[in-house]
C-alpha cells in the first residue's frame, strides 16, 4: 500500500459492503495470534483511506465466540489503522430501545467466558494493565451522534452494552438479571474486540443497531429469526447512511 488508512471498519450482521467507497485492493493478512475473519479490504474515498473487516466472516459463517478478536485487531493495526468504528446488531433491554434503534453505547458488561481477551497474557517481562474506566472514544461517540442528528436520524447517545456469550440468545431470567445489573442493550461481539482495541491504543467505538427486543421484554415470548433479519435489512440503510457521514467527520 502506497499509504495506509488510519479508520477502520468492524463490520457486524448485516454489513459487508459499502456504498460511496472505491476498493484498492485486498489483503489477506496472517497475524501472530492467528488468521483474522476476513481478508481487510482497503477502501478510498477523496484523499482518506479505509480499512474494512467482516468481522463473522465475508460469509458470515464465524460464530461470535469463535471470531478470533486478537487477530482482527492486530492485522488493522498493522495496516496503519488508529481508529475503529465497530457495527453491531443488539437486542433491546430498555424501553427506549426499541427494534431499529440506532445506539451509540457509552459503557459496556463483560459477560463472555473462556475467550482470548488480551495480548498481554504470556512471555511478558511485567504484568500489564490498561485503563478501561471509558471504553469508547468520546471523540468516535460523538462524530457517530452528530452524524445521525445532523440527518435528524433518531440515536440514543449513550447505553450499557452486555456483552454474552452466545452463540444462542439469551433466556428471559438472563436478560432480566442484565436489566439489574444496568444494562440496556445486549449483544455477543462487544468483549474482548473494545478491551483488545484499547491494549493496541487505537480509538474505538461501537455503532449498534437494535434488531429485536430481548427476551421476554416488551411482551416477547419468543424470537423471530425472519423478523430480525427484516429489521436488519431495513434497518442498514439507516446505519450506513449514520456511518458513512461520520466518516467525512474523522
């Protein structure tokens, strides 16, 4: 690459291309830590370079327990990229949570177990820790929420983000044990992706779209798979649109 993008892209569900950037090319990186999801497609737009990762794979075929989160972060930090913002598909805890919510989460639950969730883990020389009071960029948050106030797009700015295991969903006592604990959405990508990010100094925040109510809130007694995927359809041209202005705003 004759120059290196410094934004990156973590794609989630119902994400995998972008409309108003020209690819460059494709790289199929090998990392330390392992192979990433997918190849890191290199996108242009104007003088800015773009690096855009299928965080489940171009086919969508990596469950979330199984993304290798260690790798992905480590091939968009060797490809120059100080910035993320990461796409996900939630569900909806709160009442001001509603499917098709746009959420810019200012605070996040670690919930996952038994996942790699740190390079600082073997061979140091001395234990290392971060700071991790402020999990997201506030300077990402906010070109995220004046992106989507500036098309009077509705977005809550702000929200506790838990984090599960997956890859099934989550009972209804789960989700009402997360509602305690204070959070307001609930997805399966969030930990370790924003703790690895930090570790590697890169500037991170999460972009979610909330496709479903989770269980047993709102009256749900059950999911429907077919329902969440029209809503995730419908509800990705909003994203998209949030997301690409944001970008001319980094």
């Amino acid at each position: 690459m004759s120059e290196q993008p410094t934004i990156g892209i973590i794609a989630g569900t119902g994400l995998y291309e972008l409309d108003g950037l020209e690819e460059i090319e494709r790289l199929n990186l090998s990392t330390r830590w392992g192979e990433p999801s997918s190849e890191v497609v290199i996108m242009q737009k104007d003088a800015q370079r773009y690096a855009f990762l299928a965080r489940h794979g171009l086919k969508h075929n990596i469950p979330p327990h199984k993304v290798n989160y260690r790798a992905n972060l480590w091939a968009l930090k060797e490809c120059g990229v100080e910035k993320v913002i990461a796409v996900a598909a939630v569900g909806g805890i709160t009442g001001d949570m509603s499917p098709e919510t746009l959420v810019v989460p200012d605070q996040i639950i670690d919930y996952t177990y038994g996942r790699e969730h740190s390079f600082f883990a073997d061979d140091l020389e001395q234990v290392t820790h971060i700071d991790f009071t402020e999990p997201y960029s506030a300077e990402l948050r906010k070109a995220l929420i004046d992106s989507a106030l500036g098309q009077f797009t509705d977005i809550r700015s702000g929200g506790v983000y838990a984090a599960t295991q997956g890859p099934r969903l989550e009972t209804a006592a789960e989700i009402e044990r997360l509602k305690r604990d204070g959070a307001n959405i609930v997805g399966m990508t969030g930990m370790p992706e924003a703790a690895l990010a930090r570790e590697l100094e890169i500037e991170y925040a999460c972009l979610a779209l909330v496709v479903n109510w989770a269980a047993g809130c709102a009256g749900t007694r059950t999911i429907n798979l077919a329902e969440v995927q029209a809503i995730v359809d419908k509800g990705m041209v909003k994203l998209k649109s949030v997301l690409m202005s944001s970008l001319s705003r980094l």
